[in-house]
C-alpha cells in the first residue's frame, strides 16, 4: 500500500479527469422519505458536482452493478437445422467514486464466491475487472453495525481509498492503475501530522458506531437454535417480500429463466436474482415445497448471512450495514433477531 495526500480541490480535478475519459456511478440524491430525509442511490453521473460525497448510506447496495437484477447469460438459434449459441461478457471500463467500506468488504465477500469459488462467473469477474473502486470513509449511521463484523474498514478489494482530513484527503493506494492515474495531479508525501490525523479519523469512526451487535459464537448458537421458537416469531412477521435481499450487498440467489421464442427458432437465456424468502424459492418439479413456513425461509437466509453455506466456504456474509432492517416492511432487523436467539440460549444454559 502506498500513501498520498490530496488536496480537495486536486481531487476534484482528478475525478472529473475519470469522469471525461470513463463511465462513471456516484452516489447521488434521488427522493427524500416520509420524514424528509435524503435517499441516496449510487447512479451514472457526468461531473464532480454532481456527487455527493457527504451522503449516509445509498438505499440499494453496489450488488446491482455487478450482479444485475436480470443479465442475459446466453442467445441460442436454431436456423436451417444449424445450433448456434452466442456468449458475451463484455463490458467498458468504469469508476465507481465514493464507495463505503462495508459495500467494498461485501465485493470481496462475493469475489470468494463468483471469482475464487468452484464455479467462477465470467459475467461478475469482467464487471469487477473493468471497475475502478475509489472508496471513502464516513461516521456511520446510527443505525448501522459493520464495526461489530470488523467491515467498517478495508485493506483490499479497491484501487483507491480516501480518508477525509478536513480540506485534503489521506489516500491509500492499492494498484498500479491509480498509482499512475493520480501523477496526472498534484499528491504530495503524508507528513507526520497527516499520518497522526489519519490514525486519529480512524478512532473517531470506531468510537461513533452506536448500534452493535453481539458476534461471539454466533456461529454455535445457530446450531443450538435451529428449531428455536425465535423463528416463528419473527417468521410471522415476515411478508415474503424479498426486499431484504433486493437492498442486500451480499445476497447472490438466483434462478435461470430459459425464453424460448414463439417461431421455436431461438431463445435466450437469463439469470435472475433471487431470494430465499420467496415463497417458492424451494418449490420442485410437482409441486413440492422444501420450505413450506415462512420461519424456514427466514432461518436458512439468516443461516446463510451468519453461519455460511458450502459455495463460500462457511463464512459470513453479512457486512453489518443494516439495508435490511431499514427497508423491511415487516420491521424486521438482524440485530433484534440476533439479540432474542442469544438470549433464549442464555437461558437454556
């Protein structure tokens, strides 16, 4: 890792320099709700101006620009008795600026599953491959818990990472790429003061966090909790909705959707996003429902988020940033689920 700082004003010039040259996604304002506050959503943008670095947290996670909600993953043609099947995977450089740590740490959670994994996806490795990631820091919402699953900060998985100081940025440089992009202005050497005022950022974002959530054992109280009461009761809450997983930066179910044309002489073939709380994300060939109950869905995404399936290596998944709980219509939040199963295990012992 290299060091830099920047003045603002030098930033600036760099990111409209990006910005000519590339596709870029920013995060931006895009409505207020009912209690007038701003919702922010990462969108294409064409200058500096219109970004807003200062915002919370973006409604929906940076998932969607790698992980679309609908991606054609394969076109067939059947003319003339011939078969033909047509693949494509390209994509064109672009910058995403602005980025949180806990939304870089969940990219990184998904390259272990679509990069590193058994299977790896083409698809999701050319969109990470052709991204330029220039993340950024920021006291957290009150809301938001990614201390507690040490995502708050991050040490791979970006090019570029600022570090607000007032009127300049302490930069972290992780590539070669963004190394050679910022000798097009002017960065100069962290001083000592610099390199103390950045440690000192570094404590005041860990000291703002005022939700946490209890992770020690998680892992174990899952187990001892499988056919815990807890899941009932919240399960009864639950609306099937998916939006949990829409607003997720780590939820990667899908299904795979085969459009056969009318003339039967070509189809296309899509992957769609999914969710576990779907009522028939389970459901089989006749008819038959895997997971019938709306406390068997919500278990096996919550066993998915904190315990780990086999395609990425039983790790958790969740980052902590709580898209979940603010959007679900249910009210329902991981940290209140999390807080009743480690409680009834509490008393079982």
């Amino acid at each position: 890792m290299i060091y830099k700082i920047i003045t603002k004003k030098e930033f600036k010039k760099f990111i409209n320099g990006l910005i000519s040259e590339n596709e870029a996604i920013g995060p931006k304002q895009v409505d207020t709700d009912a209690k007038g506050k701003p919702i922010y959503q990462f969108k294409q943008v064409h200058s500096f101006d219109e970004i807003d670095l200062d915002y919370t947290v973006t409604y929906s996670s940076l998932k969607n620009f790698f992980l679309p909600f609908r991606e054609e993953l394969s076109t067939f043609s059947f003319e003339n008795n011939d078969w033909e099947q047509n693949i494509e995977y390209h994509v064109n450089p672009r910058v995403i600026i602005g980025v949180r740590p806990c939304d870089i740490n969940a990219l990184n959670k998904l390259d272990n599953i679509f990069i590193n994994g058994k299977f790896p996806s083409p698809y999701y490795l050319a969109r990470r491959m052709n991204t330029f990631l220039i993340g950024l820091d920021h006291i957290p919402p009150a809301d938001c818990f990614c201390e507690s699953f040490d995502a708050h900060q991050v040490n791979l998985g970006f090019h570029l990472f600022c570090s607000d100081a007032g009127d300049k940025y302490h930069l972290a440089i992780n590539s070669s790429k963004a190394f050679n992009f910022l000798k097009n202005v002017k960065t100069g050497e962290p001083t000592e003061k610099d390199n103390k005022a950045y440690i000192e950022r570094k404590k005041l974002i860990k000291k703002k966090f005022r939700t946490r959530v209890n992770t020690a054992g998680l892992y174990h109280y899952l187990d001892l909790e499988f056919k815990s009461p807890i899941w009932k009761k919240w399960g009864d809450k639950c609306l099937n909705c998916g939006t949990c997983a829409m607003v997720c930066p780590t939820c990667y179910c899908f299904g795979i959707e085969e459009n056969i044309d009318v003339s039967l002489k070509k189809s296309q073939r899509e992957r769609i996003q999914y969710s576990c709380n779907i009522v028939d994300f389970a459901e089989v060939a006749g008819g038959h429902n895997f997971r019938p109950l709306n406390e068997d869905r919500l278990k096996y995404r919550y066993y998915h988020h904190y315990k780990g399936f086999a395609e990425n290596a039983n790790e958790q998944i969740c980052v902590g940033c709580n898209r979940c709980g603010r959007a679900c219509l249910a009210g329902i939040n991981p940290k209140d689920v999390i807080n009743d199963l480690r409680l009834e295990s509490t008393d079982e012992l």
